[in-house]
C-alpha cells in the first residue's frame, strides 16, 4: 500500500456522475449520447457551488456540453425547533405517527408545497402537515364521497362529459380545463409548489363553489329535475376523473383509490396525462363567476363580523364596481348564495350609486403637482375640495379647470357609513354594501330555515338515507311555532317531509324519541320527532 500524495478534489468524482455511472465512454455509449444532458438535477441550495458547479466543469470540459438542462434548488430542511433537522435531537414528528394518522401523501404534499422547492428553509411540523390533510387531503375525499352517495342513492351510472348547457357546470368545465393546462406548464417546468397551490386553489372551487351550488341539483326528484341530475353528476365524474389523473404525481394514494372506484381501472398511474383539449374554453364565463366568488365571499365575511348567521336573509346587497353589470346574469346566484332578497348593481359613476350615499374623493399631492403647477396648486386643491373637478370617458381628471396627470392625484370612492349598512372591498376593485337591517319577517325565515337545518342534522343521527321520506313532528316555543307555521311547506320540502306537525314545546316531554333540544332564531328553543 502506498499513499498518493496529490488527490484531486473529491467533488471531481461527484462531478463525474454524468457519464461515470454508465463507464462512459468506454461502454454504454448509445444509451449516453441519447439520455446526456439529464432532464433535471435536484439538490440543496448549497450544492450550487458543490456537485452543480462540478458537474457542469467536467461536462464542458470533457464533452462541450451543459450537464444538466434544469436545476431544482431546494433549501434546508429545519426541525420544529427551528434547528437543523438531527437524528440525535429528535426534533421532528414521528414519520410512522405521521403516516399512520395523516398518511403518506400528507407528508408528501407537505413537502412539495412548501417553500423549500423555492430554495426556502422549510420548519417541520405536525400542524403543517395537518393543514394539508385539512386543505386538500379531505376536500378531495369528501368530493368523491358525496359523488358516491348520491349517485349510488339515485342509481345513475355517471360518465364523461363536455357539452352540459348548466352554467355552473360550464363553469367548472372551462375551470377544470385551464387547471389542468396550467398544471401541465408548471410541472413541465418543475414548478411544483405552484402546481400543489393551483391545485389547492381548484379544489377549493369543487367544494365550496360548485359542489355546495350544486346540491339540490343531484337530487332529481321530477323528470326535468333528472335530467339536470344528469348533466351535475357526469359533470363531477368528469371533473374528479381528470383532476384525480393531474393530482396523481401529488398525491398519488388517494388519488389512486378515488380513479380507482371512479372507473374501475387498474392504476391511474398507468394512464395517459387528460387532454382537454374538448372540454370548454370559456375566459369571459371564468371570469366573471370568479367575481361572483369575490362577491359572496365579501359578502360572507361581513356576515360572520356582524354576527349574522348564513341562514338569516337580509334585504339587499348592492355591488359598486367598474363594469358590475358584467354580473347582470348572475343576480339570482349571487341573492341565493348570499341569502338577500335583492342584489343591486351600480357603477361608481353612475347617479344611481350616488343615491346611496357612493361618492367619489379626489386627493391632490402638492409635492407632486406643486413643481408643475407653480402658483396654481392651490387653486387646483381648493377645487378638488369643493367638488369643482371631473373625470372625462377616458380617465383624465381635470381640478379647477386645469388637467391632472397620473401620480398628481389620487381618486377615492367612499362608501355611506350607516348603522344598516356595511361594507367590504372586492379584490379586482370596488366594494359591497350589506343591508344588515332584520325585519320581523326576515326573521322569522331565518328561524324557518334554522329549522331544516336541525332537522337534517337529526335526519343524519337517525341513519336515515338522503332520500329517504319522513313524517315530522316539531315542538317549539311560541315565537318558533309560528315562525314555522308561515314557512310550514319550506320546512317540508327542504326535508323530505310527508306531514310536519307543529305542536307546544313541552308537548313531546317525555317521548324518549324526541331529540334533544335545539337553538334556532334568536334563542328560541325546538324539539324535533322524525317518524317514517
């Protein structure tokens, strides 16, 4: 044995994986030539002037070429305790723990939606990892769940679809192509935590837009209400089929299992990328149903921080936006997701949306327009103040008869501040209005509808199934009889009920069937006997 006394940096050898691993070029050298440079290369950040850097010298070097086409950079992978992830601390969640309650695609999403892929660090922790189990795990799941139940409760067999004429279902489709594209581009492009964001982002409208929008429509209880069933549940098999395919390199377990019941295949694994090419491309429809989104979800948060319960209906919500007549054909979407008897819609220009109190602030920035204007910005200013000032079709604002240019001036709308009304910003510009004044019949619908849903809740303990028909006997107090009396065929229809009897509250003592009992209204109290 004896020592060499110069060695080459040991990277080199490292760097030499390229063509080594194969004993290039003394063997292998058709498979080389047709697989050299590699696709993608992925290690931690501070590989870049390790492996990378070497990688790349012995390439050029030895064959004139780059090593690799794309570099995935990822950061360093950090304990709960913001340290460096170590064995000998045990500062992690038990990977068998983690995958026995949350599962392996929870921690597999975890990783690949995070920072790291963008060359972040990454914290590791039991409630990150839960997030994705809440976000996007069981989002999915209870998709394909209620897919199941309900067509197996109407016996229909779903298949693809592309041509349904429901506008939510055109809706969906059009989404689901753009979805699937984008997705496509981004993981052509290794930019895997955007695609798990999309994909987030379009799990999200399955189930709290289309699904939630669509609910009464799966039920089918007439000949024209079958048919709308139909083109609803062919329009979630296709939208879970093809969205299960694009998920697959995310979250490839579950995935596997929903595909799997969806169509009886082997894998969807072994399947082909979804071409999407015949599912609809509708811009201006997306477009404008994801205002309506921006719109509700506007309208929810101002329900939620004035304490008034979704099953409540209000008077009137007003939208003030450029080109709010844009939502004209929604109207009635909007009023039913947001429970108001009326949606109004305005421009902030209009004389309409100055009758209810909407008006417009023009600000003027002396240190902006001073130097331009000379002796002349005051004047300017003591116009904008006194209302003096105009803004023309195409955008130029003029102030005491002088033209403003862009940055000399800002232009506000202002909202009424009422003791009925509140109001929220929308995301693409202007704002909503909410009549939050309750009248005694709003009230009493509120109470109604707080009422179907208590009895749905007992419907689910009693074991029933989602079509099953019942009998009801409901016993209140004064105030909720007669609240359920005036909406008596609401309660029953929302419940599938033959016969709703209203009696007194301490009429069902005693009756070791009768539920519990439930709050609904302001504090009025039921007792619910569900008989078949």
């Amino acid at each position: 044995m004896r020592r060499v006394t110069d060695v080459l940096d040991c990277w080199f050898e490292s760097g030499s994986m390229s063509f080594a691993q194969v004993h290039y070029p003394f063997e292998n050298a058709e498979w080389f030539e047709s697989h050299f440079p590699g696709d993608f290369i992925v290690e931690y950040i501070g590989q870049t002037r390790g492996w990378f850097y070497t990688m790349h010298v012995m390439a050029t070097a030895l064959l004139d070429r780059p090593a690799f086409e794309t570099c995935v950079s990822h950061g360093i992978v950090l304990g709960s305790d913001g340290q460096k992830m170590s064995k000998s601390l045990r500062n992690y969640p038990d990977v068998r723990e983690v995958f026995d309650r949350d599962g392996a695609d929870a921690m597999r999403w975890f990783l690949m939606s995070s920072p790291i892929l963008r060359g972040g660090n990454l914290i590791v922790t039991e409630q990150g990892i839960r997030d994705g189990v809440r976000q996007v795990l069981i989002p999915l799941w209870s998709c394909w769940y209620f897919f199941q139940l309900y067509a197996n409760a109407a016996g229909y067999d779903a298949g693809p679809t592309a041509t349904s004429s429901h506008v939510l279902d055109r809706y969906l489709l059009a989404k689901l192509r753009q979805f699937t594209e984008t997705v496509q581009w981004q993981l052509d492009h290794y930019e895997v935590a955007n695609a798990c964001e999309g994909a987030r982002t379009f799990l999200d409208v399955l189930t709290n837009w289309y699904i939630r929008r669509s609910r009464e429509r799966f039920w089918g209880t007439s000949e024209a209400d079958a048919s709308a069933a139909q083109e609803a549940f062919d329009t979630l098999y296709t939208t879970l089929e093809i969205a299960c395919r694009v998920t697959a390199p995310l979250l490839p377990l579950i995935t596997e299992e929903i595909w799997r019941g969806l169509t009886g295949g082997r894998s969807v694994h072994l399947t082909d990328w979804p071409d999407v090419s015949h599912l609809p491309s509708d811009p201006g429809l997306v477009t404008a149903m994801d205002r309506v989104r921006d719109v509700c979800s506007a309208a929810a948060s101002l329900r939620k921080v004035g304490g008034l319960r979704v099953r409540l209906p209000l008077s009137e919500l007003t939208v003030v936006a450029a080109d709010a007549e844009s939502l004209a054909d929604f109207t009635a979407l909007i009023a039913d997701e947001v429970n108001v008897r009326e949606v109004t819609l305005l421009d902030p220009a209009d004389a309409a949306a100055r009758q209810v109190g909407v008006s417009q602030r023009l600000t003027v920035n002396p240190r902006v327009v001073g130097p331009r204007l000379g002796p002349d910005v005051q004047k300017v200013i003591k116009a904008s103040k006194s209302g003096d000032w105009s803004v023309d079709t195409s955008g130029t604002v003029t102030s005491g008869g002088i033209e403003l240019q862009p940055g000399e001036f800002t232009l506000e709308t202002v909202v009424p501040e009422g003791a009925d009304a509140t109001t929220a910003m929308l995301p693409g510009g202007g704002f909503i209005l909410l009549d939050t004044a309750v009248t005694p019949e709003l009230a009493a619908e509120g109470l109604a509808r707080d009422v179907v849903r208590a009895v749905q809740l007992a419907r689910r303990a009693a074991g029933l199934g989602v079509s099953d028909r019942i009998t009801l006997t409901i016993a209140g107090t004064l105030a909720a009889t007669e609240a359920m009396r005036t909406h008596q065929a609401l309660i029953a229809a929302e419940t599938l009920a033959t016969a709703v009897d209203l009696v007194g509250l301490t009429d069902l003592d005693g009756d070791p069937a009768a539920g519990d009992p439930a709050a609904v209204g302001d504090n009025e109290s039921i007792r619910i006997l569900i008989g078949a």
